[in-house]
C-alpha cells in the first residue's frame, strides 16, 4: 500500500500522463461527438427509420474500420518501444509498413464491403425503408475507408513517440470538418442520409492528408534512415504483422459483439436499434474520453518497457487508474442524474426517447464495469503483448455465449445485460493474464 501511494504522488508521473492524456481525451471526445451531431441531426428528421439508417450503416462501417484497429495499436507499441531506445530507422519503417497495410487493407475491404453488408441486412431482417437507407449510406461512406485505415496507423505512430498533439490534430480537424459539413449537407442542402455519409467521408481524407505532411518534422526527433532493402524481406514484416493479426482477431471479437447488439435491436423494431444507437452514443463518448488514459499507459509502458524501467511501468499505471477510476465516476453521475436530457438533445422522436429512457440505468452502470478493460488494453498493446490480448478476448466472448443464448427472452433488457457481463468478463479475463505476467516478470521478456 505505501508503495501506491508513494507512486500516485510522483509528480512528475502525473505530468507525463496529462501531457499525453489530455490531448487524447480532447481528440477522442471528437470522435463520438460526430455520432451525436448525426443522430441529432438525423434524429429531427421526421421517421424513425431515418435513424435508424444511419446507426445501422455507421455499424456496419464501424465492424470493417474498427476491425483494423491493430493499424493503430500495433504502430503504438512498435514506435513506442523504439522511442525507448531511440531507434530512428526502425520508427520510419514502422510509420511506412504500417501506411502501405492501411491501403492494402482498405482495397480488400472495399471489395468485400458491399456483399457482407447485403448478407448482414438480410440477418437484420430490417423494414424496407431501413434496408434501403442503410445501402446508400454504408455504400458512400466505404469511399472513405482508404482514408480511415491511414489515420489509424497515423495516429498510432505518433502516439508511440509520445507526441500527443499530432492525434489530436489529426483526429479535431477529421471530426469538426465531419460536423461542419454534416449540418451544411443534411440541413442546408437537404442531402439527407446521404449527406451524412458524403460528410464523412471529406473528413476522413482530410484529416489523413494533414496527418501526412506532420510525419517529416516528426521525424527530425529520431535521426536515421528507412532500410528500402529490409521492406522487400518477409522478416521485417514478421513482427509486426504477428502482432497486427493478433490483434485483428481480438477487435474482430469485439466489434462482433458489438455487431450483434445491433442485429439483435433491429430485430426489436426500428424504435429499439434507434434508441440503442442514442445509448451507445454515451458509451462511446465514454469510452473515447477514458481511452486518452488508456492511451498514455500504451505510450508510457512501451517506452518503460523499451527502457526497462521498472519503477517507471509501475508509476504510469498506479496514475492512470486513479484518474481512470475518478473519470468513470464522473461519467456514471452524469447519465445517471442528466441521462434524460442527453437523450433528448439527440432526438425529438417520442417513441425512441421513451424506448431510451427504460435503458438509461444500463448505460450509467457502464462506465465503472468498462474503465478497467481500456486500461488494460493499454498496458498489453505497450508491451506488444497482442497473442495474449487475443486469448482474453476469444476467452471471453468463449464465456459470454451461453449467458446471452440464455438472455434472449428478455428482449432489450437481455440484451443490455448480457453487454454489462460482456465488460465484466473482458476485464477479469484481461487482469487475470496480466496478472500472471507480473508474477512471472513477463513484461519485460521481450524488450530488446
């Protein structure tokens, strides 16, 4: 107990988590706040189905791009080990390797796209004008996908050399461009559904352009020079595609779960995928705010690692949590005492905000059952320990099944149940494995 105390009163540990969380937190909060300009935008339109087009086609986009989310996560704990020991030349090839598998990735996605969302629709068994809207919209919004995977690696580099104000530029600029051009394409030229996907889509190139010319005054930090020769060999790959496809797993586990969430409420009718949508709304400006936190431990405890700083690692943790615990607490207060209010600024649709209300204790409870699992996840995706990363998830989803099989009868308030037990099993399985790491001294294994 001393020794915690001792930590979280280290000064300085503080300030490095701070320099890199709160740019985060400010980037990141961007990110859910388009979801909420859209559904409130789209949300004053006049039909419920208009709504739900949007929450279903933004999934269905989500479950492709945020399926290669080991683009950012891998180039995290790569460059920021290399930070550690001043690499330069192995942080070029990580920013190059990881660019050219952002656009390999997004033709194959491309391709793939348009008939797995035709497959998902027809599980959906959505009404026509839903299934209809979602088309158009998932199908304007896959232009923009080159330009999402690129931001990914983007922002993940520069957060692994401890330069948080880059992602937060990269990642403002995307989202105010996205709601700026939202409320001028759906309210002033009156584009409707389809102009929330075009806005989207201007904002995503945007965002990854101007990520782009800030990679050469990075580099002038870490001196060095890219090995062209090494790119053409399958073992400069090895690691890190190891670690990215470990980490695909993982995300692809995770984001089914969401998937299906949303399968599950289109099936509950158009009221109930629009009302789920305004809730998980909150989740993600929860989970985006916490995640700055959650990012500052990737940066710190890859670079402690990369410098085999024990004592460092273990500062950077204690602080993260106790902010972390600190934060969610705020988030839980406020959907639970001014969830109503959250839910209707977003729409003025009688039926789904009454379908919402029921479910606003689920989303308060959130936040205090979901903060321990993003810590975590910041702590493995440092110390690039994605194979164990992966096992938790598989693991828990492994375990989730049954419980939700179970659930069904008890339609949305099965549904939310079984998420909570979802957050609870990702984090005792996660702090299980970590765990066993530090008895083992396992997180230093591979630093070299």
């Amino acid at each position: 107990m001393s020794n915690l105390i001792a930590d979280w009163r280290d000064r300085p540990t503080h300030r490095r988590v701070w320099a890199l969380a709160a740019p985060m937190i400010l980037s990141n909060i961007s990110v859910p706040l388009v979801a909420l300009v859209d559904s409130t935008v789209i949300g004053h339109l006049p039909h419920a189905h208009q709504l739900g087009a949007v929450a279903v086609g933004a999934s269905l986009y989500t479950f492709l791009a945020w399926a290669m989310g080991f683009l950012r996560m891998g180039s995290t704990g790569f460059a920021a080990q290399a930070a550690g020991r001043r690499d330069g030349a192995a942080l070029r090839q990580i920013l190059l390797q990881g660019l050219l598998l952002a656009m390999g990735l997004a033709v194959v996605l491309g391709a793939l796209g348009v008939p797995l969302s035709g497959i998902a629709l027809h599980f959906m068994q959505p009404s026509a004008e839903l299934d209809q809207m979602t088309r158009v919209f998932f199908h304007t919004r896959l232009f923009g996908l080159p330009a999402a995977l690129a931001s990914y690696a983007l922002v993940g580099w520069f957060l692994g050399t401890q330069n948080a104000r880059a992602p937060l530029v990269i990642l403002l600029s995307t989202n105010l461009v996205n709601i700026a051009l939202n409320l001028w394409f759906v309210l002033g030229l009156e584009w409707g559904v389809v102009g929330a996907a075009r806005a989207s889509v201007i904002a995503e190139w945007t965002g990854a352009l101007i990520g782009l010319l800030m990679t050469r005054r990075a580099l002038r930090a870490y001196p060095g020079h890219i090995a062209w020769a090494a790119l053409a060999l399958w073992q400069s790959w090895r690691p890190l595609l190891a670690v990215n496809r470990d980490i695909f797993i993982r995300s692809l586990a995770l984001q089914s779960v969401f998937f299906l969430i949303t399968v599950q409420g289109a099936r509950l009718g158009d009221a109930t995928v629009a009302a789920n949508a305004l809730l998980l709304n909150g989740l993600l400006l929860t989970a985006h705010a916490l995640d700055g936190l959650a990012h500052a431990v990737e940066a710190l405890c890859g670079h402690a690692i990369g410098a085999r700083d024990r004592e460092a690692l273990r500062r950077s943790l204690v602080v993260a949590c106790g902010w972390s615990l600190l934060a969610s607490l705020g988030f839980a207060a406020l959907f639970l005492f001014a969830g109503h209010l959250f839910i209707e600024m977003q729409t003025d649709i009688q039926s789904v905000r009454d379908t919402a209300f029921i479910y606003l204790p689920y989303l308060a409870a959130l936040p205090l059952i979901a903060v321990w699992s993003y810590l975590l996840d910041g702590l493995f995706i440092g110390a690039t320990r994605a194979r164990e990363m992966r096992n938790g998830m598989l693991l828990t989803v492994a375990l989730l099944v049954p419980f939700g099989w179970a659930l069904q009868g008890f339609g949305n308030h099965g549904l939310w149940i079984t998420f909570l037990l979802f957050m609870v099993l990702r984090s005792l399985t996660l702090g299980a494995i970590a765990w066993r790491l530090r008895r083992n001294d396992g997180w230093f294994a591979r630093a070299h």
